[in-house]
C-alpha cells in the first residue's frame, strides 16, 4: 500500500513536468518560500519510485530536479554556492556573510537558496521585486534577501540526499 502511494506521487510529480518551460517536476504557478527544497523532496519521491520499479521515467525526473538546482533554470544561475558557471555567493546567513563584513566567510560549496519565492515578498529585496517577476524569476543573490536567498539545513538535507542518490545510480 505504501508502494503504491510512493508511486502514485510521484506519477502526479511527473505530470507536473508539462507545466512548465523546465519540464522539472514541480508546477511553478506560484513558487513558495523555500522553492527548492520543495523541487527536491518532490526528486526524492521520485527516486524512491525509481528504486520501488526501475522505471527510467523517475530516474528521469530526478536529474531534472537536480539539473534545475544547478543552473537549468530561468535565471541560469546555480542555486547551489561553490557550483557551476555562476554559482550563488551571497546567500542570507549570519556566518557565511563575506559580503556584509568581509571578515566573514564566504559560503562552502554545497549550500542551497531557497530559491524564488513569489508568495511571499517579505524583505525590502523582494519587495522591491514584488510584482515585476514571474514566480521562477522572483530570486534575487543578495544577503539581505532572507525571502529570496535564505539557507537552511533542512533545505540542504534534501539537496545532500539526491546528489548522494544520483551519485550512486
């Protein structure tokens, strides 16, 4: 029972990818707060299935999520620090802040934005974008675009599970 519903998500998670320019697994009418992380534990839904049948198909939809991350997106930008052409740099942190006081650090590789967020314009950074962008253009690589660019461990785990994932496939 379990099966199939890892199953049926995921199904509905593919169906998802005609909606939109990427043809990731993720409508993006409105991406929420957090984008990413929401992209990514859909990729891990998808891994699952993929694991449960062997069903190309999902392997597919995993790639895709992870290809987007990494700069297959509207912005063609990274949303990972430390990866690809034009990696993000000034991610919402209190540490990893080099560009507020440069004797902060910059971020490591291997931390993920948030993402766009056209649901909730909350700093003066996303404010001032507010209106003017569609959902998957509504991101913004500055530190004090905490709506826009912030890191979290929670949002990094699903991030660390499907390179890790794609990695031994």
């Amino acid at each position: 029972r379990l099966q199939g519903a890892v199953i049926a998500a995921a199904d509905r998670f593919l169906k998802d990818e005609g909606g939109n320019g990427y043809a990731i697994p993720y409508l993006a009418k409105d991406d929420p707060w957090g984008s990413n992380s929401s992209l990514l534990n859909r990729a891990m839904i998808l891994a699952t299935a993929h694991d449960l049948t062997g069903d190309a198909k999902y392997r597919a939809g995993v790639i895709a999520a992870l290809d987007y991350v990494l700069g297959r997106n509207p912005l063609d930008v990274s949303y990972v620090s430390g990866y690809g052409a034009r990696p993000m740099r000034n991610p919402h942190h209190r540490f990893w802040a080099r560009s507020l006081d440069a004797k902060l650090p910059a971020p490591p590789p291997g931390v993920l934005s948030g993402g766009p967020n056209s649901t909730s314009m909350s700093d003066d950074v996303a404010k001032a974008m507010q209106g003017k962008c569609a959902p998957q253009m509504c991101w913004a690589d500055d530190v004090h675009a905490f709506a826009l660019n912030e890191v979290a461990v929670n949002w990094n785990a699903p991030l660390f599970w499907v390179a890790a994932w794609a990695d031994s496939e």
